[in-house]
C-alpha cells in the first residue's frame, strides 16, 4: 500500500492551495513528481480501456516528451529522440535564462498526454494543482519560461505521433481470422474481433523495422499425434488441469488483461487492470525509488522502458498477424475437449509469440543495464488492482516467470512464451546498444 499512500499525500500537498493560496505549497522532489505524473497517467489508461500496443504507445510519447526537458538538469545526458527515427531537433533552453526542468517536463508529458488518451479532466485537476505548487515557489519569469519550453517539446513530439501511422488506421476494417486448420479465429468466451492487426506497421522508435528480430514460424499445423503441433496443445491441456497452486498465482499475478469480462449466469462485468506495459511501467518506479535515482536518471529510466515496450509490441504484432496462427482453445476445443477453457481469459489476438513475454523481457533487459544484475525488488506493481504482490531478485528473472505464466495461464503454447522472450530480450539489448544516453 506504500504506493497508494505516497499518492495520496502528493495530491494533499498538491490540491491544498485550491482553497487558500495565502499559503504557499512545498515545492516537491523533482524525481516524486515525475512517478506521480507516471501514476496518474496509468489510472487514465486503465479507466480508458487502452489496448496493450496503444498503452504502449501512450507511455512512450509522453516519457520521451518528460526526458527530452528533465535531461537539460544534467548537462552530461544526451537527447534520446535525435537517436530514433522521424523526431526532429528538440529545442533548447536560452543560456542564461533560469528554467525549473521538472516543471518543463511535466508541461511536456502532459502536452502530449492530452493528445493520446480520453480522459483527459482527471488529468487537469492533477496537473492544475502541479502547476500551482510551482507558481507558489517560483519567479513569474522563471515559471512561464519553463512552461513554454516544455509545450515546445511536447508539441514536438505530437508532430511524430501524428505519422506514426497509428492515426492512419483508426478506420480499419475488423479482423476476423481464418478459419482454415492452425489460423486464428475469435476465441470464448465472448469472441471479440483481433486487436491492432495492423500495429506491425507502426513506425518504430530505436529498431530498425517490425521484421528486424523475426523469428522462425511455429509448429505447422499436422494430425499426427507425434507431432510438435499436437503435443504442444496436449501439452496446455494436460498443464492445465495439474497445475500447482503456485503455478495458478503466477498465471494470475501476470495476467495484466485490462479488460477482462467477467460471466455469472446471464449476467457480464467487466474487470479493469493494468496492461502489460502498465505493470512493467511500475516495476521501472519500483527500481527508481529503491535505489534513489535522481529526476533526470528517473525520466531516462521511464524513457528507456517505453521505447523497450513500444518497439517490442510492435514486433510482436508483426509476427502474430504474419503467421494468425490458432489459440489453444481453439484446437484444445476442436480436437479434444468441447468445453475447456484455460484458467484465463484468452486475448483476442493471433497466438505466436506472445506477447507479454516479448515486451517483457525488452522491458526487463532495459531495466538491468540501467540498474544493475540481480537487482532485488518487491513487486508492488499489481497491489492495488489485484491485491498481490511477488518478491523477483532480479529483471530477468521477473520477466522469465512472466513468460511461464502465461503457459501455466493455457492462453499460449510454452513453444511461443519462450520465442517471444528471445525477441524481447534482442529487442532491449538492441536499444540499449544503439543510444548513447550520457557524455
């Protein structure tokens, strides 16, 4: 509940000079107000039903509109975007004029954050009161240089967004699947059409193309009960029905489906949570605040994250929609068993590779060079939403067990959880190698 706590004292101090500005408000750490920028942004995205790519999408523009203004606290951090594709040159600041930089990336990511979600007025009560703690401790000059400075960058970063062909697509027509044997078609309980069948083209941040880690194709589809096709449902069949009761928590812990819809009779609900990138967005809190890390090491440490988990869900779009290859349920359902369903709620996308494994393991590779190996931490990323939280000691293992989970979960073969984690981890070492963050 730690999490729950720091927030609410921040939107205390934050919302306390909305009635009585004859008192000034604290000026807060730089580093607390960018997790809490993160953390309100999250609850939008959740409230907003965002899918797993488009999240990404979202986390990305907004962390590297934060980081291009936070990095000029610190003259020895390089500019991330001049590194990656279609940005342009930031602005920036007047020499010799003062700038407050956390004001300047806060006005940046919400800048953008205005542009690329819904519910933006949860995000305006929140930012209002940011601003107001700032013009309590700020020089009128100072606070409006600052302010400008960061709509420039955001404003920037908008330009990219608006031909990253992700505007281009909103009209798509559905995708519906294939019904020919080993293709995927929409899936129990609800059979909702595919998602984002069109995000393998996507313009990415720091790899080279969708196709750059493309992995070999999986099993072909055979009868042969000797075959890798057929064992490798047989094999999420038969899981499924022994599974342990630590191997049912990890599957749950995991799940990060933010929209589950919930059946009791005639009855539907429908359960919000994080997304995948949500949950490894607030791992990346996690490691900034166990190990102190100042404002501008923290806004890098976002940026790094997001550009792992949107360049990594765009290859893996490119792959599930190349080879729309069939959920276990719906060979488990044809061939063995009428009525099982696995122990989650299957997505409604192509099956190979999978997807949280792959975002998983870029996120987590990012997150080791930034922090270190065998970096220990206590997950209270899901503690909120789920009521769970899990103790990794280190990245790397997190994100192996997140790809197991989703075998022990019935929704993938083992086969895609651990070809996904390969890409993944191709994906952030790539990143990592390729920007040269510091002096």
């Amino acid at each position: 509940m730690r999490n729950v706590k720091l927030t609410a004292v921040l939107l205390l101090a934050l919302f306390a000079v909305g009635c009585a500005h004859k008192n000034k408000s604290a000026l807060l750490n730089d580093a607390d107000v960018l997790h809490e920028n993160e953390h309100q942004l999250t609850q939008v995205i959740i409230y907003d039903v965002f899918t797993p790519p488009v999240a990404s999408r979202i986390y990305g523009y907004t962390a590297l509109a934060s980081y291009e203004a936070m990095r000029y606290a610190d003259p020895k951090y390089n500019s991330i975007i001049t590194q990656l594709k279609g940005f342009g040159k930031p602005p920036v600041p007047q020499k010799g004029k003062d700038y407050n930089f956390a004001l300047a990336a806060t006005k940046a990511f919400f800048t953008v954050a205005h542009k690329v979600t819904f519910s933006i007025d949860s995000l305006k009560k929140y930012e209002n009161g940011v601003y107001q703690m700032y013009k309590d401790n700020l020089d009128d000059s100072t606070y409006a240089r600052s302010v400008d400075f960061g709509e420039q960058i955001g404003k920037l970063i908008l330009k990219r967004a608006a031909v990253d062909d992700y505007p281009q697509t909103r009209g798509k027509p559905k995708y519906l699947g294939e019904t020919s044997p080993a293709k995927w078609r929409p899936t129990p309980p609800d059979y909702m059409d595919g998602v984002e069948f069109c995000w393998g083209d996507m313009k990415v941040f720091a790899i080279d193309s969708s196709k750059q880690f493309f992995p070999g194709p999986p099993p072909a589809y055979s009868e042969d009960k000797n075959s890798a096709f057929v064992k490798q449902y047989m094999e999420v069949y038969n899981k499924n029905k022994s599974l342990t009761d630590e191997e049912k928590l990890i599957a749950a812990y995991w799940d990060d489906n933010p929209f589950v819809i919930q059946h009791s009779g005639h009855l539907m609900f429908a359960d919000k949570k994080i997304t995948p990138g949500g949950h490894w967005i607030g791992i990346t809190t996690i490691a900034c605040k166990q190990s102190h890390a100042n404002a501008v090491k923290t806004a890098q440490a976002y940026a790094l994250t997001s550009i792992g988990l949107y360049d990594a869900f765009i290859c893996c779009w490119e792959v599930k929609y190349k080879y729309s290859y069939a959920r276990p349920v719906t060979n488990i359902n044809e061939k063995v068993d009428h009525y099982w369903l696995p122990l989650l709620q299957t997505p409604p996308f192509p099956e190979y590779t999978a997807g949280h494994s792959t975002i998983s393991a870029a996120a987590a590779v990012l997150l080791t060079h930034e922090f270190g190996d065998n970096f220990a931490f206590q997950d209270t990323s899901d503690l909120h939403y789920i009521g769970k939280q899990r103790h990794f000691d280190s990245f790397i293992k997190a994100s192996d067990e997140t790809a197991l989970s989703r075998f022990y979960g019935g929704i993938h073969y083992l086969n895609s959880s651990l070809v996904g984690a390969t890409q993944g981890k191709q994906i952030g070492n790539f990143i990592w190698n390729k920007l040269k963050l510091t002096n």
